[in-house]
C-alpha cells in the first residue's frame, strides 16, 4: 500500500493568486504535481530540505517580489502560511512606502 504525505479527504486547493504561485513554486522545487500540493500540506513531509528551501526562497523573490527568510519558511512550512507571511510582508512595504510618499511630500512642500 502507498503511503502519500497527504489524503485526499485533507487537500485544500489555493485559494488565492499567492496560494497558486505558491503552489506552482513547490511544485516545481519538489518535482511534484501540483494537483497533489494542498495549502496545508507541509514542505518538508512533501520531500522538502534545506537545499530545495534555498530554491523556494530564491524562486518567490523572483517571481513574487517577495523577500521570505529562510528562517521563516522553515517555521511557516504549509502554503497558507507562507501566504500569510508574504501578505505581512507586501502589507508592510506598502505602509512603508506610502509613508516616505507622504514624507517626501511634506518636504517638497516645505522646500525654499
């Protein structure tokens, strides 16, 4: 009988765009079908290590834009919390940009 790292009763397929390039990132990684790569499925019971973890963490800040720490990706090892982490991620640089915009702003405002 073939053991598999996940059940067909517990796959849950991405829900959203980072999900699915998530998904698309470890399938390829881990040389694995993506239909068999759910988002609460963990990296490293999937064939994961540290080497392949190195590629995924290269493979989403190329593709993503997203800087994801090795550290993190081993301690958030499922897709949905990657996810999440990239979401903090993106939110942040959102608020730090949007914050030098509007210092940049009171600046240009204030100049002699």
């Amino acid at each position: 009988m073939e053991v598999s790292a996940e059940s067909d009763a517990d796959y849950v397929a991405p829900r959203n765009e980072t999900e699915r390039q998530l998904v698309a990132i470890w399938s390829e990684v881990l040389k694995l079908d993506p239909e068999n790569v759910g988002v609460n499925d963990n990296f490293f019971e999937l064939g994961g290590q540290s080497l392949s973890a190195i590629q995924v963490v290269s493979k989403v800040q190329s593709q993503l834009g997203i800087k994801v720490s090795l550290k993190a990706l081993f301690s958030a090892n499922t897709i949905v919390r990657v996810s999440e982490v990239c979401q903090a991620i993106k939110a942040q640089h959102e608020k730090l940009s949007l914050k030098a915009e509007l210092t940049e702003g009171e600046f240009e405002e204030f100049s002699l």
